[in-house]
C-alpha cells in the first residue's frame, strides 16, 4: 500500500526538520529515523536505532503505556500527543508526536532484522520550541523541498489544503504528460489530466485517492492508468500507475493538504504480464514452452495410463545445423528463421496435437490418440514427416532464400517409457541415433537397442570434443602415389584419436557420432589447421613434390555449414598456404540432399583455386551424370571395388568408371590398394593414382616426412611394385 514509504521519499524525509522515526509496534524500538531526529535531541549525527522512543519521552513511556498509545493508533489517520523529549545534554525540548500505523518494507539486514513487510510505526516529532522559527523557514523549505522532489524517481505533487496542485516535480509533469504550468492551482477534484481504470475506462476524480484523502484526511491508493496527451506520448499510451495520497498536517496536527504520489509501474506491469504469459508460451515464436509442453504431457499421460486405448507419442523435432545461422548471420536472424519455422508448424496443433519449443531450434510435438497402435505408428510418422515437408519449403528471411532441414526422433507410451521424463528421452535417443547414422532430415523411431550406443556416444562425444580442443587428435598422412612415374602425388589426411581409456578409437567409429552431435566442426577445425601448419612446414622444406596436393576428408553436415569456406580459406591464409595445396573430399551422399546448394559451392571452392575429390565412388547413390557438371578434379574409387577385384562384375564396373572419368578429363584414384595383382589392374585400367597398405598405410607426420624424403631423392627405388 504504502509506496510513500519508498526509498523514493527517504531523500525528501532526510531533509525535513521534524524527526521522522519508524518504530517497532511492540515496544517502539526505533527501526529508523531521519537527521533530523537526531539533530531534534541534540544527538550528533548518531544512529538512534535501537533506542526506544519510549524512553527518550518525558515522562518516560512503560511499555504497556506505549502499547496503549499506539493500540490506539487507527490503521489510517494518525495521532498526535504533546510530550517532551530528553535531549542529549540533558535539557528537554517540547515535540508534537504523531504515530501513525503503516505497512512497511523493511530495509534490507544490516540495518533491522530481515526484510520484509511488516506494520511499522511511523512517529514524526515536531519541535514545538522551534515553532516560530519553522514558520519563518517554511518558505526557504519550500524550495529546498523543490529541489528534493525533483531528484525523486516517483511522480509527486504537494496538494495545498484547498486541494490544488501547489507543486510538481518533474516525474509527475511527465507522468499526466502536462507541463508543471498546466498543473499548478488545478485542483485535484478537476484536474485537467485524466484517470482510467485497468479497462480503460475514465475514473471519476472524485473517486481517486487525492480526493479520497482530501475529504477524509486519510491515506490511499489505487492502480490507475495515466493516458498520453500527444505531448510526450499519444493518447492510447497509457502508462500504469500506483497512486497514493498521503495526508499532511500542520505543525498544530490540523489537515494541510496532502502529497500525491505517482510511481510508474509499466515496467513492473509488462514484466508481470510477461511472466505470466511465459510461463506457458514461449515469446519469440508464441508455441508453448518447455514448462508448458511436458505438463501437458504428464497430464495426457496420467489419462493414458488409466486406460488400455489411449496412445500418445512424443516427436522431438531437431533444426538440422541451425547453429551455422546463428553463427553466420546472428542471433537476431536466426530468431526470425524459428519464429517462421514456428508459423509453419503453429497450426498443427489441435485437440490432439499439442506443440512446444524446448530449446533454441528444438520442437516437442505431444501426439495423442486411441488407434491400434501399428496405425497410431502410421500417424506419428505421418505427423513426422509433415513436420519435415513444411520446415523444408524454402524461407525467404531478409531476402535471403533459406532452406532448412529437420530431423525427428519418436517415441511412443505405454511402449517405451512409463513417464513423461522416459518418453521425451527416448524420442531424443530416436532423435541422437537417426542423426548419427543418416545426418540430415532423419526421422525414426525409439527402439530399446539405441540406450546402449546413445550412452557411450555421449561419453565419446564429450571425450571427442576435449581432444579436438585441446589438440590429442593426431592427423597421419597416407601417400597417394602416381600409378605411372610411382611418385608422391598427394597425401591423404586422416585423423587419429587415442583414447585415454579406450586406446585408440577408429574414425569410422567416432566420425559419424562426431557429425550427429556436431562435434565434427571441432575435428575439422582441428584437421584443417593441422594440415594447413604442416604444408607450410614442408614447403619451407621444400619436401613436398610440385604440384602435390594434401586431401583433407570434409563431412557432409561441415560442407553444407554456412561459413564454412570462409573459415577453410582464412585458416589456408594464416598458415600462408595456397588453396591449390588442399584437395577436399566430399561424398557422394552430400550430392544427393541439396545439389543447388552443393554445386555453388563447389564452385565457389573451384574459383578460390581449391581442387575437390569425390570419394568412396561407387558406394552411394552413384550417379554419374553429375560428374561433367560439377567442377570435380579427381574421383576416389571406392575400395570396396577394389578388394573385389577378382570378381568379374566388379572388374567391369570399375573399367567403365575409370574410361568415363577420363573421357571427362577428371583424375581417378584407386583406394585400398593391398596387393601387386591390384595395382596392376588399375594401371592397365587407366587409373592414375593409388592408394593403399601396399604403398604405405596412413603414417604419422615424422614417418610420412621420411617417405616423403626417400621418394624425393629415389622415386622408384623404394617401390616395391615398380
Ligand atoms: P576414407 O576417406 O575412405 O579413408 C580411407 C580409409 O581407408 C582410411 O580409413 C584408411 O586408413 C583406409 N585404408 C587406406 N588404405 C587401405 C588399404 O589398403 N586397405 C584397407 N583395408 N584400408 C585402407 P580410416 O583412417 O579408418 O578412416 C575411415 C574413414 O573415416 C575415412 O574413410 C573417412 O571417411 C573418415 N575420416 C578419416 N579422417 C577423417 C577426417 O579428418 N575428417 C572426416 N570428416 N572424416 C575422416
Ligand atoms: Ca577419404
Ligand atoms: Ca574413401
């Protein structure tokens, strides 16, 4: 009630000369008071609180004396009793002494007990002594009070007995949005500002509180809104306001007007409003929110449970590398792209179908339904699936054609999980698992089979990411060798990771629990910037021969990160190695999800001087029609031909392969070359480069530095094949 009481006015008390003293209502120990209760009994500057009152009054106050006296003190009004008080020196100064009760916020501890809010006693003492004198200062006062208003952050008039404004100070002008000569003598039962209520609707003045007070001589308050004039904000902007009036009496106790104060609360209002309306709903895209979202699901899981019928299933919907927007193009980008992703997909929700953002790019989608549970599953991936179709329909976002892809994890109740927390983790494990064998635009359902791999992958995932950070990734080199003059014509990069509990862990293993949880960006920072240092190395050595180059391995979900070439290009600029150095393998899967996109890039990668390697050819999709189109500099035959080798078809596939690329006049590199009968045939083949344990397996840098040297200085001495 009482915002009077604010730290607000405590400047303005601090100034007064009456003593102002707030006191314990039990015993009147004093809780606080102003200088000017000091310096009324002659105290110096000293801190009364702890003091009774009731005893610095002559005659000294018992305590039930004092209970006496302030049990009398009405909830509002005040009383007023002549007593004297014992000054410091000893002499004693008569005081008009006026309790009044209120509800107060107590300060902070330290200062009294804890905060909180408690009825306090508010005694204000009045030299009676003095009294001339005060009169005489009353109109120097007026302007220090001026003064001391004007540094208050509430909105305050002081009301004159006749109930017209005598002043204003600054906050209040800007409060009623009229200047300080428009308020001064209007009276508060006319005032030329208007008073709403919380619809907006005019309030009478004579039903606010400065007419309230001014009639009755006691103290209140109201919420109001305080509507614009058009001078600082228009009509229709209401600010909401706490308006209390407070009496003020003479120095005989006499009504004298009273001190309106407005304290603007739209912050505290819009917070409030906020904070109710988050609770539930998510306000960058209006879905409800996580809170909201599994309430709703441990509420239709409760139903479910009590009956044989009811089905629900959970979709924990995932923004394929959404985190590259945000990177590439900001934050406030990327929230407009999940506030349209989240229009897409706001009216799917139904009776059944209850939607909610749960994290950044992440949406739990509640499914419920009574069907046959192998139609329920239909329904679900139905639901999955028209999730995916209308996140991936191309967005336009600051004219920037976007497109997204999502993925979706499902599980179902009673099936796999007794309770909410069960149920939403297992759609996430669905989620995890259908990344980590497929990247992009995944949809699949929880089986109990995915516990096992999701725990240990996210143990590896963590251990993966420290590694690569902290740099215990090693990069081995394994030569790529000229078919015909059998010299180093490249190298190919690949990473190791030496468990520190495991030993070593093969690529194949973490590479792709490294591109489902997009630990890969790390890793490949890591390979880049490896490699990158060791060419600048060699070539300062002068080790690698002309025209080499060193192959890096790119996954798809890095390829396809916005960013991406910028980054590759600017690490090849600091370690002052030349794109032409670099070959990038990418597969054949990559090709196939957005071929736009992908040709752009390989094009933007071919202009920057980069060459590109399609690898492991022939185990995707294999397509060969978009070989000649896209700006391709080698194609890596899979080993898996290669190793087949003996048998006829295979032979046959690998010929036609092999003649087509060099019809196209794109370089071809055999993998897995273990054997002489091998390398043989991919010689007479027309293959121009291999690759394989028969040659060298992948060597660490030292080793590879020293094959290096022997081939420099002897191409063909240490050929074993040659
Ligand atoms: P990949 O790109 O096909 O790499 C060739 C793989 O064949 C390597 O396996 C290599 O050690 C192995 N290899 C080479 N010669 C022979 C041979 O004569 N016989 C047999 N049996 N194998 C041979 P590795 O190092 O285990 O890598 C496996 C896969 O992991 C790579 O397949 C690649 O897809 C991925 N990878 C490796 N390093 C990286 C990397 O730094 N970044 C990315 N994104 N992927 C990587
Ligand atoms: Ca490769
Ligand atoms: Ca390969």
């Amino acid at each position: 009630v009482a915002t009077v009481d604010d730290l607000a006015l405590s400047a303005v008390v601090d100034r007064l000369d009456h003593g102002v003293w707030l006191l314990d209502p039990n015993d009147g120990t004093v809780l606080q008071h102003n200088a000017g209760a000091a310096a009324q009994i002659g105290a110096p500057a000293t801190d009364l609180t702890g003091l009774r009152l009731p005893d610095l009054v002559v005659p000294h106050l018992s305590v039930d004396g004092w209970r006496l006296l302030t049990q009398q003190v009405p909830c509002s009004g005040a009383h007023r009793v002549d007593v004297a008080m014992t000054r410091h020196d000893g002499s004693a100064v008569p005081v008009g002494l006026t309790l009044s009760n209120v509800e107060a916020t107590l300060p902070p501890p330290g200062a009294v007990g804890q905060r909180g809010s408690a009825s306090v006693i508010v005694a204000v003492t009045v030299d009676l002594s003095a009294q001339a004198a005060a009169n005489e200062r009353a109109a120097g006062e007026h302007e220090l009070l001026d003064r001391a208003l004007d540094a208050v952050a509430d909105g305050v008039a002081v009301i004159g007995r006749d109930g017209r404004v005598e002043q204003a100070n600054e906050t209040f002008t800007i409060l009623v949005d009229l200047p300080h000569e428009q308020l001064v003598d209007r009276s508060v039962f006319d005032p030329p500002w208007s008073w709403l209520d919380a619809d907006g609707a005019h309030v009478h003045p004579e039903a606010t509180p400065p007419a309230h007070t001014m009639r009755t001589g006691e103290r209140s308050s109201a919420t109001l809104l305080l509507p614009g004039t058009g001078r600082t904000r228009a009509a229709h902007e209401h600010v909401p306001a706490e308006v209390s009036c407070v009496p003020v009496t003479d120095l005989r106790g006499a009504p004298n007007g009273a001190v309106l104060v407005v304290q603007d609360r739209s912050e505290v209002r819009s917070w409030q409003e906020r904070h109710d309306r988050m609770a539930s709903t998510d306000p960058l895209t209006g879905l409800a929110t996580r809170a909201y979202i599994t309430d709703h699901l441990t509420q239709v899981l409760a139903a479910a449970s009590g009956s044989d019928e009811l089905r629900v299933g959970v979709l924990h919907v995932d923004l394929d590398d959404f985190r590259s927007i945000n990177d590439t193009f900001g934050t406030t980008f990327g929230d407009a792209v999940l506030a349209a992703v989240a229009d897409r997909l706001r009216d799917l929700s139904d009776r059944h179908v209850q939607l909610g953002r749960v994290s950044v790019d992440e949406f739990l989608v509640v499914l419920q339904g009574a069907e046959a549970s192998l139609a329920f599953d239909t329904r679900l991936r139905r639901l999955g699936e028209e999730i995916q179709r209308r996140t991936e329909q191309p967005l336009l976002i600051d004219g920037l054609e976007l497109r997204l892809t999502a993925s979706v994890g499902i599980s179902r109740f009673p099936a796999n999980a007794r309770d909410a927390a069960e149920l939403v983790r297992a759609a996430d494990t669905a989620l995890t698992a259908a990344r980590r064998e497929g990247g992009r635009h995944q949809l699949r359902f929880y089986e109990r089979s995915l516990d096992e791999r999701t725990r240990t992958g996210l143990a590896l995932d963590r251990d993966l990411r420290r590694a690569a950070a902290q740099r215990t990734l090693e990069v081995h080199y394994q030569p790529i060798i000229d078919l015909r003059s059998g010299e180093v014509a490249a190298a190919e990069a690949l990473v190791r990771w030496h468990h520190p509990e495991h030993g070593p862990i093969p690529p194949s293993v973490f590479i792709p629990t490294a591109e489902a949880t997009g630990a890969i960006s790390a890793i490949s920072d890591m390979v880049v910037t490896t490699v990158a240092e060791d060419v600048a190395t060699w070539n300062v050595e002068n080790l690698l021969p002309p025209g080499a180059r060193i192959a890096i391995n790119i996954s798809a979900t890095e390829f396809e990160q916005r960013g991406f070439v910028d980054r590759l290009a600017s690490t090849l600029d600091n370690a002052g190695v030349s794109p032409s150095r670099l070959e990038l393998e990418i597969t054949e899967t990559l090709l196939m999800r957005d071929m736009e996109t992908t040709a752009a890039r390989l094009t933007q990668l071919d202009e920057l001087g980069f060459l590109v390697a399609l690898d492991d050819f022939g185990t995707g999709y294999s397509s060969l029609s978009y070989l000649h189109t896209l700006p391709l500099h080698t194609l890596k035959v899979d080993r898996c031909f290669v190793t087949e080798l003996g048998d006829g078809r295979s032979e046959t596939i690998t010929r036609a392969i092999l003649s087509l690329a060099q019809g196209l006049g794109i370089g071809t590199v055999g993998e897995g070359v273990e054997t002489d009968e091998q390398r043989r045939f991919l010689l007479d083949a027309g293959c121009d480069l291999v690759q394989g344990f028969f040659y060298a397996p992948p060597l660490p840098r030292e080793a590879f530095e020293r094959f290096l040297r022997d081939h420099v200085a002897a191409p063909h001495v240490t050929l074993r094949a040659v």
